[in-house]
C-alpha cells in the first residue's frame, strides 16, 4: 500500500464514521479555550473541565486574570498537574494578551508562540478550533497514533509529525484530522494496549498488520 493510498483510505473511513469531531475541552470563546489548553498539559479533559468553569467565573476576561495574584489564582488550579507552573504561565498568558493584544487572542502564530504557556501544540490547537485554520496540534495521541497506522514512519518530533500529516492530509480536511488522530488515540488505539478488535483501521493499520505477520 502506498501511503497516498493510506492517507485516502484513513480519511475515508473517518470521514464516514466520525464525520463532526470537536474538542472535548468546554469553552465558550477563544480566551477560554487557551485558558483550558494551557491547563490541559499532561491532563485528562475531564479533570480541566472540572476545575475551568469556577476560573470561568471569577476571571471571566484576560484583564480579571491579569490583576490576580499568583496566591489568588492558584487554589482554582490546584488539583491538575503542574499547579505552580501553569498559575504562572496563566498569568504571564493574561499580562500578555492585555499588553500586546489589547485582550484578544491572536489568530498568528508567531503571536501566539509569544504567549507565556503556549508551544506549538497549543498554538495549532487555537488556529484550528478557534480559527478554522489548517492547524494540524500534535500531542501524545496524535503522535502515537500517526506512526501506529503509517501515516507518518520513524517520526522523531511532534514538529515532523505535524509536517507530514500537513503535507499528505487536504488542507480542508487537516482540523477535522486533528480531533479524529486524539480521539481514535483517546477511545481505541490508547497507548498501553490498543483496542485493534474495535478498530475499524485495521486493514490499512501498519501496526497491526506487523503484529500479526507476527502471530
């Protein structure tokens, strides 16, 4: 199989069976959204949407946040990894949105990478989900999940990978891909054993089709 032939038949079969993905993180505008990104670091969805809405409602803007102190804003992010490190980054993420881009996020990035807290997967998250952007985010899932069926061999960096899938995947389809790739990792190709007899990728799946030329 070629991998234009992979990549065809991946995003058919994604197209047909998770025709609308969206984020599981819970937000209601941009400054939200990079707010629950930041947080969500080496941290279920789950446990972020748990804790951002008391934030939500006590920062509801970047200006709240920018005139809380370290002391102040921490409690709220206590229970996620990281605590100390992201109360920080959320701060100096708030400071920044008010000092350069006058409360808004920006819908660059090279702006956003200026942002305290936020890489390159976070900035792509916010092209794609907030922009409509053909932003491709790579994190754990998508990563792991890309190099299981073939999408992209012998990977070294999150930044090849997000290339590679840039450079094979439609640019009409490269946000919807991002949330199939996390959710397809999330739900079935998880990381310590993946669910390959409720897959429905099998017979294009370079992983699986190894492992059982093995068998």
């Amino acid at each position: 199989m070629t991998t234009k032939q992979r990549y065809a038949a991946v995003i058919d079969w994604f197209e047909h069976n998770m025709p609308d993905p969206h984020t599981e993180l819970h937000y209601d505008n941009p400054y939200q959204l990079l707010v629950a990104v930041i947080l969500s670091a080496q941290c279920t969805d789950k446990r972020i949407n748990m804790v951002t809405p008391a934030i939500f409602a006590d920062f509801p803007t970047p200006a709240d946040m920018a005139r809380a102190t370290f002391d102040q804003l921490q409690p709220y992010i206590a229970t996620v990894s990281y605590p100390n490190n992201k109360t920080r980054n959320l701060l100096g993420m708030a400071n920044t949105l008010v000092e350069k881009f006058g409360g808004q996020v920006p819908d660059d990035i090279d702006s956003l990478l200026s942002i305290p807290g936020v890489g390159r997967k976070t900035a792509n998250v916010i092209l794609s989900v907030v922009f409509g952007k053909a932003a491709m985010a790579v994190d754990t899932h998508v990563f792991r999940v890309s190099e299981r069926i073939g999408l992209t061999v012998g990977s070294k960096s999150p930044k090849q990978t997000e290339l590679t899938l840039t450079a094979n995947i439609p640019e009409d389809r490269i946000a919807r891909a991002h949330h199939w790739l996390i959710l397809h990792g999330r739900y079935v190709c998880k990381a310590r054993k993946p669910d390959c007899l409720n897959c429905g990728l099998t017979s294009v799946c370079r992983f699986y089709n190894k492992q059982k030329s093995q068998s």
